[in-house]
C-alpha cells in the first residue's frame, strides 16, 4: 500500500479531531479527500507526511512508520499545503536548487530541468517568484514537491484562486503526474474529484463517511436511478408516466425524457413501450447523480 491508516485518532486539548480513521490507498491511484471545513483533513494529510503525531492509532506511507521511521517516510512523500510557502524574492530556478539541496539530490541542474518541464515553467524560469502569476507559483509549489521523486504526492487544495484557465492547466498536471504518482487530493472543487480522481474519501466531524471509487460512489448513494432517452417521435407525457418502475418523468428538450427509475430493469420496460408505441429509442443513458449531491447527503 501506498498509504495505510489504521485506527487513527488525534486530540487537540479537548477537542477531537480525527475519531478512529482508517482508510488505504494503492499505489498509482488519485484519491480525493473531501470533508467541510473543520472536518479532519489537513490534520489527516499533516500526519500523514509527519508534520504533526497522531495520538493513537498507526499510519505508514510505502511500508514506513510516520512515528517509527519518519525520515524514511519524507523521502517518500511530496507536500504541497493550501498556503503555498514560496520565497517570493527568490528565483524560480533558485529557489528549486535550494530545495534540491535540502534533499541532498545529485546533479540537481539536471533535475531542476526536468521539474521545470514537467510542469510547464519554462517560460517563467528565469523570474522572481514573486512575479509570477498564482498559477505558475503553483506550479512551482508542484516543482519542489516532486524535486526529489516521491512516491507518494499529497496536494491540499491546489486549485484554490485559480481563474478557468489556470485551473484546466494544472488539472490536466495533476492528472498526467498521477500515471506515475500516488496523488492524494484534497478540494472543495466537486467537479475537480469527478474529472481526476479514481476513488473518493469523504470525512466529517473527524469521521471516514465514504470510501469507494468515485463513480461508484454516486451510484451507491443515490435513491434513484436516471435515465436519458431519446425518442424518434413526439409522445404524450401521460404515456410515459405509466411505465411500471418509472417513478418521475420529464422533457428535457425535443423529443429527449429525463426517467427517474427503481431499478435498472425499468429499461426493458421503456423499449417494449417504444414498439409498442411504433416508435424507436435513439438514445438511451445512464446518468449518475453528480458529487456534490452525494457530499451534502453525507455531510449535512
């Protein structure tokens, strides 16, 4: 495993925040960590790249102890925080050679190269830091977490500020870094976990609510299911709605019906209605409920 938590509890004073958390995490996967403010999450991600102890409970990251073996556990762990922590009158290729250094890498001109073109800096290498958009800060911040080739990459909401197009730019790098890399990924941008991430981890009140792939997830949690079909002809709304298993139906425009439906079954249900009915169905789909639904459900 990539990440292993087990049993994980953390107490601040008086005040619980993580109450028994247990989760894994497989090698190769981008998982995203999602929970309302105050949920457990950076307390989560903070232990688990050894910023802070847990007060009971076991974590290992590649088979290493965050307690026993935490050096171990650095080499093989990547961080970038919400608050990007830059030298802002450094330069780019500056401040990567400083951190290079800190990680004792070899031929770091070299390696710096590599980190500048992997995540797309060339045209800004030469600058100050500070001078850089918050996009390219980010990619920076991206630059000195993967310096010295982790296996493991954790990214607490690294989106944040970004406009549309900054924001496209670095989920479609986190995306191409997660071919390589176990990224775990902590937003409150829904459609972000639904585009990149293979599994979602909901938390709230410092408790593990959903654990499961991400399209799995929405199909799980929802009450209903939805179909989108298309018939080849106009037909009265008061017909469809008598479909057996059909719960709720609605236009969606032209000869397009949203099916609310009980069961998957309820298909064969619909197409013996179409030729029936002398009609055919162009298109029928499956439509998952989105994430964010699932998140209020669980959160709320």
């Amino acid at each position: 495993m990539s990440i292993e938590v087990k049993n994980v509890t953390k107490i601040y004073g008086k005040q619980q925040a993580l109450a028994d958390v247990s989760f894994t995490i497989e090698p190769g996967h981008i998982v995203g960590f999602l929970g309302p403010n105050g949920a457990g999450k950076s307390t989560m991600m903070k232990i688990i790249s050894c910023f802070i102890p847990q007060t009971s409970g076991m974590v290992k990251v590649c088979g290493y102890d965050v307690v026993e073996q935490p050096i171990e556990v650095k080499k093989q762990v990547g961080y970038l925080p919400e608050h990007n922590p830059l030298y802002v009158d450094m330069y780019v290729k500056e401040y990567l050679d400083f951190i290079g250094g800190i990680y004792k890498i070899s031929n770091r001109n070299a390696r710096i190269k590599q980190m500048i073109e992997m995540v797309g800096l060339g045209v800004e290498q030469n600058k100050k830091i500070g001078a850089l958009s918050k996009g390219y800060r980010q990619r920076v911040g991206l630059a000195q977490a993967l310096i010295h080739d982790p296996k493991v990459l954790i990214l607490d909401e690294p989106t944040t500020g970004l406009d549309p197009n900054q924001l496209e730019e670095i989920r479609a790098l986190i995306k191409n870094i997660g071919k390589e890399k176990t990224i775990l990924l902590s937003t409150h941008i829904m459609q972000e976990v639904e585009a990149i991430c293979d599994k979602t981890i909901i938390i709230n009140k410092g408790i593990i609510v959903a654990d499961d792939k991400t399209q799995d997830l929405q199909n799980q949690k929802s009450n209903h299911l939805v179909l989108l079909v298309e018939f080849d002809k106009i037909i009265d709304i008061k017909l469809l709605q008598k479909i057996e298993g059909v719960n709720r139906v609605k236009l969606a425009q032209n000869n397009t019906w949203v099916f609310e439906i009980k069961e998957d079954n309820v298909r064969n249900n619909i197409f013996q209605f179409a030729v029936q009915h002398n009609m055919m169905v162009l298109t029928m789909q499956k439509e998952s409920q989105s994430l964010e639904t699932v998140f209020k459900k669980l959160t709320t």
